[in-house]
C-alpha cells in the first residue's frame, strides 16, 4: 500500500551514522525501521525496532528482512548487487532501484548515464589492463586521476598519474582492478547538490552546499552557498536530468565541481541520503533524512527552502572528545552517532552551527 | 562521570511518547537508551537500544535497568515512589530526584510546596473522609474544584462542585480517596512554562506558551506566547523558585492562570517533559528533549530561544487518520508516537506549524 501508513516498516540495508539518522527520521513519522546489517552493535541498530545481523548477501537474512519489511531502502552505495536481486526475488521493493544502485556503484557506468542524459563531466576513458590502463591515460593526458570502477570513497581507490611510465604502476597498486581514468577538472570550488524524487516523479531539490575537503575526507559543508543564479539552475537541470534518468526514487547526493566561467561537472553521484547534506537537519523544516523517509513511503515530499545559515562541520575520530566544548556553544547543534571507538578520520559526528543572519 | 560522555546510556521509567522523543533526542547526542515498562511493544520500546518488560516496581527489572543505565529519568509523573526507592538501594540516580517526583505526585503537598516557596495557586484545602470533603467545600465556596490528591491527569479523576449538597456525593463518585479542593481561577488564559535546571544550579526558561484544552485535554499550544513584560517576568521567577526549591534537575512543565489584572497563579508542575513544550522541537534550537537529557546527563544547558513561531496541534485519536494531507504541508512537522491503536482521545502525534514571520 503506496503511501505507507505511520506503523509501516521499513528496512535499512545498512547500519551506520546514515542508517542511523535515516531511523531517527522514520522514528518521527512513526514508522518502525529493521535493520540488516553484518556488525554487531552496529549505530543504526540501537535506535530501530528490529536488527538482523547477517552478511548482506544472505538468504535467511534477506528473507526476514522481506517479511517484516514494506520497503527496502539502503544508507550506502556498496551494498552487493546481488542483495536487491535476492529481495526482488522475495517479492519486496527496494527504493531507490537496483538500476540507480548499479549505475553508481561503477564510475565508468555512471559517467557514461550522466553524459547521455546530457550532464558534463570530465572527460574519462576504461581500462581492465595494465596496457588499458597506460593506453586510458595517454588519451586522457596528464596528470590524470586514476580510480577503481568499484568500491571507493572518502579518496580511497584512487591515485594521480603523472606521466605515462607511472600509469601501469598505479594500475597495480590500485589492485589490477578495472579502472577509469579521469581528466582532472580546473574547478574553483567543490559543491554539492542533494535532491530526491518521489514515487510519482516529482522532484525537489535543495540549495548547494559548499564543501571543503581534507585528506580526500569532507570536513565541513557551507549551505546555503552563495552561487550564481545560474549556477542554481544548472544544478537544478542536473539534479532533475539524474534523478528522471535513473527512475529514481529517494534522496540522492550530487557533487559538483563548480569551474571558473560557472559551468558545473559532476564528479560523482550517492545513491543515498550524503553526508554534504546533513546541514539540513539544522537548517530546512524537512531534513534530507525525512525526505528519502516520505520518498520512499510514497509521502509527498517536503520542503527544501532553508530557513537557516549552516556550516556543517565533521567530527573525525578525535574530534568527538570535544563534545563537551561543542555542547556548550550557543547555536550549535551536536549530532553523534554512537560509534563505540574513535578511529583516526572515522566520522563520529557532526555539529551543525548557525550562522549568523 | 558527569558530564556523561556520549556513548553512557541513560534510562527512563516509562516507555510513552514522551519517553520516545527522549529517547530519540538521547540518540542524537550519542547515547544509548535503556526503557523499563510494564506493557509490551510500546512507543519508546523501538527507538531504544534496550527494553526492560516488567512492571515498575519489579526488584529484577530495576536491577538490571541500574546495571545498564548511568542514570535513570521517568516520563510521567505517576511512577511508584517504590520503584525510585528501589533504585536509590541500587545506588544508580535518578534526575529529577525522588523528591520532586513526590511533590508532583500529590497535589496537596504540590500546592503547599508552592506556597512555602511564595508561588501564588488558588485557595485550597484537603480532606480525607466524606464529612471533611464537605468542611472542605464549604471553606473553600462554590462553585469549587474537586480533585483525587493523586493519579490525575488529562481532566481525569476530578469534578466540580456546585453546592454543599453535593459535597460528599462527588467524594463518593471520585473513589473515596483523598481528595483537594480547590477555588476556581477567573482566569482569562492558560499558559505553561516550560523551563530546565542543569546540575551546577543554572536555570534554562524557554518562552510561554499559550495552551488550549478541549474537553480537559490539550489541544494546541501556540509559543510564543504574546504577553507582557510582567508576565514574562513573573513567569521566570516562579519556574525558577520552583526549580530551586526543588533542588531540580531536568526539564518541568509548569501550568499557569493568567487572571485579568496580568497576575499569575500556578495551577500545576509535571517534573518531566511537557506536552505544551513539543513546540520546541521545531521552534528552538535545543528543544525540550534534549534539554532534559542535557540537564541529567549533566551537560551545559542549551539556549530556549525561539526561532520561529509554532502552533503545535495534537493528533487525539482518529486526527492522525489526517497523516496524509498534515505530511503535504509546508511548514508543518508531523510528529506521530507509533502507537499501535488509535482509540478516542488517545495522544497519536502531534504536529508544529510553522506560523509566518
């Protein structure tokens, strides 16, 4: 039954931070949330109704997670292909589809959509060889990045190729695995866009966010940034090309490379709610985590005008011991995620400040 | 350790919507939750990390809940004072402190509390037996206000009096217990504060409210209230009285008359979460969830200024039928407690409304 009902459940593919607050979210429409997820004691897990602690891929696991659920949905892009098959098998829907999934779970098949549906990019070439590989960047030129099709993020996988003779090498020490070559983009500023569709195709996007990097791990998200307004509606064009494109049903994350004349590539997209969008939490009446909830129930989707200044900043592995300094600042809201160790870089949390009118 | 740092795990007595979005803000800054309550599969029970099944008073449901818990709060004012002291010999503390609880607990002792810390209520006076309710009645004038001392709430367990004749009838009718009896308020508005004491003696007041009950139940709370200077006045020094005097920690509601010459009298305090603070969710900064959990966990206070104007409207019974068409609105918040059955009356959610600047 499309909307879901307060009291439906739905299922997470996914126990982290973004599991987590995606099940705070839920909570609050008032829906019940099951989680699958392999960890034990995982963040998501102690704030939802149900927990299954399985491998993703597995059948037993799948098939309870079926059962209790009205709606899959999953908090990160590397959930295994094969479990939206077995749960397409099992008769329940997942949301956003397994074509969005694939589509971003492979860099060269991503670029390849965005380019046909009339988005820029970089330019790009494939290579499965090392002699693919060193062919992929005399075409591309140098420097060119080098980076795995699959399973990377937060700057892991990828590595610069400065010359030719260092191409097959970078091959190797990427792991022999296919790879995409990637011009590298002149961009001014790195940008992000996080929209969302709903089940009966409308779209709602909300204002960029400006965000800044260290070590390859985003550090803090300025939103609403000041653009252009031409670069808003390129970022809206986009956004609306991706999310049609894909069938696409829920939050997704967009980020951008903003180059000096305005025009905007697309870097890469997240099939998910995206960490460049947690400043909605604190600055927009419906939050990124509530709109993918009503996407994916079939709700109408909410607002997306801010109603606040935000700098988002990320609490990584140490930064967390602040928490007591942080919980003290006037206009600062803290967001923790439970995690049980501090790793060096691991995200713990985030604050979200209130800028000044 | 206090401050508790993130990761502690607070519980709470009672596992109703209020100890839901407790639990739900409690989550947010990175703590566990554990809930003890006597009925199965309730609201709180599913945004919890771990739940407690017995009854209140259950000498292994209180151990195990002191085991896990680094301190222990209740939602709802009716908590067996046992089950507090059953605690305190398992040596885990509770915020508010038993004393507190008491005092809320019985109205005689609540409105002689006030008093003695020269907060102005209506006249009263207790009785025990029907002939005392008489004497009382007859003190106190007609028409006049009966009331059970303990267990009422929502209008329930109390009954006007109109003449001496039906002095002992209504005695009778309330279950022979012992009752107050109180003079009416002319009072020309209902407002509530609802205000906040940390565990170093600092005092956090967010802004009135101003309440409206339909049949003895609230039905919206519009914050902030428009009121005088005085009045606001008046207000923080009896939220702070009553907060000091109580040695309080943890966020309270507290009921007020304003009578026509701007005067305030306190008709009653809950030593918990209010139902006419939910505003603060989506007009503070820091709402009165996470202040409660702020206060116990003994961290800073945080700001109860208002960002915004709210109308915040309970969904009572069937209302939350209306999820859909509150969910399609702008600037509304829909708030819904999971509860399973929607019976007359019943609290299901509530939703904020975002009033234009």
């Amino acid at each position: 039954m499309i909307p879901l009902p307060p009291g439906s459940t739905l299922g997470i593919l996914g126990g982290g931070q973004l599991g987590r607050m995606l099940a705070l979210a839920a909570a609050r429409l008032g829906f019940d949330v099951v989680i699958l997820e392999p960890e034990p004691d995982c963040p998501a897990a102690r704030v939802s109704a149900h927990v299954i602690t399985t491998p993703y891929e597995d059948r037993e696991g799948l098939t309870e997670l079926a059962r209790r659920a009205d709606v899959v949905t999953f908090e990160f892009e590397n959930v295994p292909a094969r479990a939206l098959e077995i749960l397409a098998e099992l008769g329940v829907e997942t949301a956003p589809c397994a074509r969005a999934l694939a589509t971003a779970q492979d860099r060269v098949a991503e670029k390849t959509f965005l380019n046909a549906a009339g988005v820029p990019t970089v330019a790009f070439a494939e290579a499965d060889t090392p002699e693919g590989a060193r062919q992929a960047a005399e075409q591309i030129g140098f420097p060119c990045l080098m980076k795995t099709r699959r399973d990377g993020y937060d700057g892991k996988g990828q590595s610069w190729v400065e010359h030719l003779a260092n191409a097959e090498a970078v091959f190797h020490a990427l792991g022999n695995r296919p790879v995409i070559v990637e011009a590298p983009a002149a961009f001014v500023r790195e940008l992000s866009v996080i929209a969302a569709r709903g089940r009966t195709g409308d779209v709602a996007i909300y204002p960029l966010g400006e965000n800044h990097h260290e070590g390859g791990v985003l550090r803090r998200t300025l939103a609403p940034a000041t653009v252009s307004e031409a670069v808003e509606e390129q970022a809206e064009r986009i956004a609306t090309r991706i999310l049609t494109g894909l069938d696409y049903v829920g939050v997704i994350g967009i980020e951008l490379f903003e180059l000096a004349d305005g025009q905007l590539l697309v870097n890469e997209i997240a099939p998910r709610v995206h960490n460049t969008g947690h400043w909605t939490q604190d600055g927009c009446d419906v939050d990124q985590f509530e709109q993918h909830v009503r996407a994916i129930a079939g709700w109408p989707l909410g607002p997306t005008h801010a109603h606040a200044q935000i700098e988002m900043e990320n609490l990584l592995g140490d930064d967390i011991s602040d928490w007591a300094k942080l919980g003290a600042e006037s206009g600062t809201r803290l967001h923790v995620y439970g995690k049980r160790k501090a790793k060096a870089g691991r995200k713990m949390g985030h604050a979200n400040r209130r800028m000044p009118d």
